[in-house]
C-alpha cells in the first residue's frame, strides 16, 4: 500500500472519530429544544457535553490539516468549491463555542436564553451540512480539466445531497439521544429513551434509502458489507434501547456512524472527489497527493502524536463518566 493510501485512509478514520465524537455532541444541541421542558434541564443537557465539546472538535480540526498537508489539491477545490456551505459551518461552530461559555457570564433570563438558542441552531445547521457536504462528494460534482469546481452553489442542493443532509442530521440527533440517556437521570433520562425510539424509527428509512442509493450508484462487495453492518447496528441500537440498556445502545449507534461514514469512503475510493464532466478529471489519492517525502514526515508525527491525542481524550471521559440531573445542578442565579 502506497502512503497516499494510507493517508486516505487515515483521513477516513479522522473524520469517522469527528462524526462519532461531534455527532452526539450536535445531537445535545439539537435536543435542548426538542426534549428539554424547561431551563434547568437545558443545563443538564449541556452540562453532559460541558467538559468534552471543544475536544470532539479536535478531530475535526486534525481532519482538516491532514487534507491540507496529504491532499493539497482535495483541500484546494474542496474548500474553493465549497465554499460557502463550509463558511457556514465554520460560523456555527465559531457562535456555538461561544454560546457554550457566555451564557452563563450574566444571569438575566434572557441573555442566557438567547444563548441557548445560539447553541441549538448552531448544533442543527452544521449537523444538516456536513451530509450535504460529504453527499456531494461521493456522488460527484463538476470539476473541469484544470481539477477546479466550475458548478454553482446550487448545484449542491442536489436531491442525493440533500438527503445525506437529512441522514447525518437525524443520525446524531439519534445518537445524542441515545447518549442523553446513558449521561442522565430521572424523567429526562426516561423521556429521552421514548425519544430516541421515534427518532431513530426516522433515521432507519432516511438511512437505509440514502445508503441503498450510494450502494446502487457507486457501490461494490465492500460498501454492501459496511451497509449491511450500519442497518443492522441501528436496529440493534433500537432495541439496546428499548431494553434499557443505554451503554449498548449508545456504542451501536456509535457502530452505525462507523460503518456508514466507512461506506462513503470505499465507495469514493480511489478518487477523493468524483467529476461529474468527466471521470478522467476526478481528484484522486494519486494526483491530490502531496510528495512521497511529505507523507512520509506527516506519517512519523502521526505515529508520535496520535497515541497522545486518544489517551488525553479517553481520560476526559473517564473522569466526568457519572451521570447527572437536574439534583445536581448549582444554584440556578449563578
């Protein structure tokens, strides 16, 4: 196997841990409007995330940099392209992380309301995006001879896009829920298992339809597999959680992100963006590629750095690994 190889799918692992980490996280944001009743359980809701946002969003930031430094001409048309879907992103993602930490800096009802409602736009909004994002990406878009996007912004509202927009928004919509359960309790961890139950009823036919068609369309022996693992991990997720069992439940639905986000790669595979003009122009891990020098030094640092990384991360969740309710929250005037 080649590094560029390797740096694909590496970047595949990266971004399958942002999804994962992130998804949960956006699903909380989405939940303080669907599923909390009040203010106080908006604070549980965010306290379960409180210590681990900003660190879901390393991920997010490493994907980035890997493409930059492994993929220069995936990372120049990807973000030229895209552009203004990804500047949105960046927005929400910009607002949220603020919202996290100014809404409780004054105790008026209203600043700290505003904020929250920062906090579930700013959640739900990039949620949609990214499965537009990486729906155009495996399905194609128009990339000319000279490997730059010559489509409209329009051209990203494709029906396929948009669909993979609705799976990723109702996939960690699901998984938060599922993760809102394992982190509560009381009636909040009780209505959030009813909830998931309905949720993740609508994520299976979202999911198993934009799947089929990303199977039906790109598809081969390989993403059948990841698509049977992602449905059959859902359903089971279902189940986990209708049986009480929140932990098996939550890492299912873990699995389902795993395995679909796993389909989406091998199906793009070799390329890393598919032209639509003429497949002789699709961005490959041969031309996208940086220098073999290059890779080489990215692949030395990522063997240093990213054992550090996990282990930093996996302690943060093991230390605030106890569930909370609305008993344990502080005094609400602070």
């Amino acid at each position: 196997m080649e590094l560029h190889d390797v740096w694909f799918v590496l970047i595949a692992v990266l971004w399958t841990g942002y999804f994962f980490l992130e998804g949960f996280d956006f699903g909380v944001g989405v939940l303080t409007k669907l599923l909390a009743r009040n203010r106080a359980e908006k604070r549980v809701l965010i306290n379960t995330i409180g210590p681990v946002w900003d660190g879901n969003e390393v991920w997010l930031l490493t994907a980035g940099g890997a493409t930059f430094a492994a993929f220069p001409e995936w990372y120049a048309t990807l973000f030229s392209g895209f552009y203004l879907p990804l500047l949105v992103i960046l927005v929400c993602l910009i607002v949220r992380g603020v919202a996290f930490e100014y809404r409780v800096k004054r105790p008026e009802e209203n600043w700290q309301r505003n904020w929250e409602t920062a906090i579930f736009w700013t959640s739900l909004i990039p949620a949609f995006l990214w499965g537009v994002a990486f729906g155009n990406i495996v399905h194609g878009v128009e990339i000319d001879r000279d490997l730059e996007y010559v489509g409209s912004v329009w051209d990203l509202l494709n029906p396929y896009a948009l669909l993979g927009g609705l799976v990723t928004l109702t996939l960690f919509t699901f998984h938060g829920t599922v993760f809102t359960a394992l982190k509560t309790v009381g009636e909040i961890r009780e209505r959030a298992r009813t909830l998931a139950l309905r949720v993740g009823l609508v994520t299976a036919v979202l999911a198993l339809a934009f799947l089929l068609w990303t199977q039906a369309d790109s598809g081969d022996a390989k993403s059948l597999v990841a698509l049977v693992v992602a449905v059959a991990a859902l359903v089971a997720a279902l189940m986990a959680n209708q049986a009480g069992r929140e932990g098996w439940s939550f890492a299912l639905s873990g699995v389902t992100i795993v395995a679909a986000v796993a389909m989406l790669f091998l199906t793009l595979f070799p390329n890393v963006m598919t032209s639509t003009l003429n497949a002789d122009w699709s961005l490959t891990v041969t031309n996208a590629s940086s220098s073999a020098y290059t890779l080489k030094i990215m692949t030395w640092l990522a063997v240093i750095a990213t054992p550090v990384v996990l282990l930093y991360q996996g302690w943060t969740y093991w230390v605030f690994r106890k569930r909370i309710g609305t008993q344990h929250l502080a005094d609400a005037s602070h």
